[in-house]
C-alpha cells in the first residue's frame, strides 16, 4: 500500500478507470503524462491467455522486431536471430493452442547447446523488449521455452535457423480481447520486502 502510495505520488499516476472506460485496479495514466508510458507498460504487462483470431500487421510486426533488435546485449554483440513463424501449421508444432493470425518469434542464438549465461542474458532481454512492445502496441503477447526443447531436436531446419544456433525462447503475439484489463489478468508477485535489501 505504501509503495503504491508512493509510486502514485511519484509518478502523477492515479488508479481508476482506463480512458476507454475499462476498470482496472492498476496505476493509470494521466492525459499530460505520456512521457510515463514506459514505466506504465513495463509495471502493467501480462502474458496473454486468451488470444482471438487476427492478424498482426506489418507495421506492428516490423516495430517488435525493431524493439528486439535494439536490446542492450554485453560488449553489443547482439548474439540473436529472430524468426518469425507465420504458417500456423509450424507453428502448431511449437504450440498447440494457436489461434489463426498468432505469429511466433523464437530467439535463438549461436552456441548449439553450450551457450553460456551472457547469451542468455542477451537473448532475455531481447525477448523481453519484443514481448512488452507487442502489448504496448495493444496485442497480446506471451514468453515461452516450455518449446524450446522439440524445437532444438526436430524443428531447426523446418525454421531455418543459422547454422550452429540454438533456440532460448519464443515470444508469441496475437490480437486478444481488449476488454480483459491487463492488471488484474497478471499474475500476483512476490512482494518487495521479501526479494529486495538494502545494505
Ligand atoms: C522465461 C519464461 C518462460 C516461460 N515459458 C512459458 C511456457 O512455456 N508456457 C507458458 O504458458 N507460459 C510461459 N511463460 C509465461 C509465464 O508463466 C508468465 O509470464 C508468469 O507466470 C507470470 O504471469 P503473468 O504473465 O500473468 O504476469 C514463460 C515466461 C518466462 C519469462
């Protein structure tokens, strides 16, 4: 409560009802400040579960991509390749619930089973970039690796990825129902005082 009080005051950011009407019980933005966007996307993302059938258009696509590839990496060697799974029969494969018009972006990286904790790191953060401009862009958008297994045994060629690289991860993006309000469809956190000290 405290730290929501603060970050209220903070930030000129009041809960209430979206601009569109929509409740939500989550910090909201205020007309003048848009320049506090980020912050709001980054504090209201959720893997979507519910995806409707859609397609994403291009532009949409070509700024998740461009979110992705502008990731900060260690020593900028941006170390991943993004490919994009539009056919839904491959990417039934990776995830059996797809919804028409869903597209898949694994991230995969060089190192074909000895990739070390900095590529990782790397490929984390693109992942995470591509993953919250999709919902800041009003898609859906959900992170997984539970794939990433059949993928690196039976599905590299059918993806094309380059040679001698590995999945890590994919990000999964569709339209979703504009109505579910992304604060209260998240998941609980583990409160602050118990993964944060201070020394
Ligand atoms: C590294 C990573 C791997 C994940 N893998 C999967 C997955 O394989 N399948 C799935 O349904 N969700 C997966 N997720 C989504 C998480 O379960 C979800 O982000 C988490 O439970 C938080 O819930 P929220 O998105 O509702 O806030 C993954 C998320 C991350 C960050």
């Amino acid at each position: 409560m405290l730290f929501s009080l603060v970050l209220v005051s903070l930030m000129g950011l009041v809960p209430g009802n979206n601009s569109d009407g929509r409740a939500g019980g989550g910090f909201l933005l205020g007309a003048a400040e848009i320049d506090k966007q980020a912050i709001a996307s980054i504090l209201n993302h959720h893997g979507a579960r519910n995806f409707i059938a859609g397609p994403i258009g291009k532009d949409s696509l070509d700024l998740i991509l461009q979110a992705g590839a502008r990731a900060p990496s260690a020593n900028n060697r941006q170390p991943w390749h993004f490919t994009v799974v539009q056919t839904q029969s491959l990417a039934q494969r990776m995830v059996p619930n797809i919804v028409e018009g869903n597209l898949l972006i694994v991230i995969s990286t060089s190192g074909d089973g000895k990739i070390n904790g900095r590529e990782i790191l790397d490929c984390a953060l693109a992942t995470e970039s591509m993953y919250l401009a999709a919902q800041a862009l009003g898609l859906g958008s959900r992170i997984y690796t539970g794939p990433m297994n059949r993928i690196n045994s039976q599905l590299k060629a059918d993806l094309g990825l380059p040679s001698g690289y590995s999945a890590v991860a994919l990000v999964r993006v569709g339209q979703v129902e504009q109505a579910v309000d992304g604060v209260s469809a998240a998941s609980s956190r583990k409160p602050l005082e118990t993964i944060v000290n201070y020394k």
